[in-house]
C-alpha cells in the first residue's frame, strides 16, 4: 500500500459517522445518534459493518507503524552500509525496506 492510497482510506474514516457502530440486527446498523440504515443485512455483514469504523483506523494506524519501523530501518542500515569498506548485506536490507513500502 502506497502513502496516497493510505491517505485516502484515511480521509474516507476521518469523513464517516462516529463511532462505535452496533448492529441492529437483520434489518440495518445503527450509528452512534442511533440512525438506522434499513437496507436487509446478513448477519456477517452487520458484524464487519459495525466493527469496520473501529478497525479501519486501527489498521491505518499499524500500516503507519509498520511504515515507520521500515523508513528506520532504512536509514539505520544506509548509514551503516556508508561506513563499511566492504559488502556487508545492509543494502540488501535497504532494497528489502523500500520494496516494503513501496519505494523500490
């Protein structure tokens, strides 16, 4: 996942009704001011509702996590890479990195 598809799952959560969502059984999910969308609902398809506006943005928050961990990463083996006289591996650790996020 790049930066702007990131970016846009964010914006999308940041847009949508607070939450926590409940389900309201087969006929709908309620919102938090207890809206209810009538639309007929399988079960499954109520729960993933009413847990997605709380995973989204806990998987946004772990692929912003991952990402940071990666960019340290990269920079931790560049710089040691830079002051090695000899092939070490680190730039291979560095391509692994920035294929991960995207940046090959």
């Amino acid at each position: 996942m790049n930066a702007e598809q990131l970016n846009a799952i964010k914006e999308r959560a940041a847009k949508a009704t607070p939450g926590p969502w409940r389900s309201a059984g087969l006929y709908g999910v309620r919102t938090q001011n207890d809206e209810a969308l009538s639309i007929p609902l399988r079960p499954e398809d109520a729960t993933f509702i009413a847990y997605a506006r709380e995973d989204v943005p806990a998987l946004v928050a772990e692929v912003e996590r991952l990402r940071a961990e990666l960019e340290d990463i990269i920079a931790v083996a560049t710089e040691e890479a830079s002051c090695l006289s000899y092939e070490s591996g680190y730039e291979d650790i560095v391509t692994i990195a920035r294929t991960a996020l995207g940046n090959s």
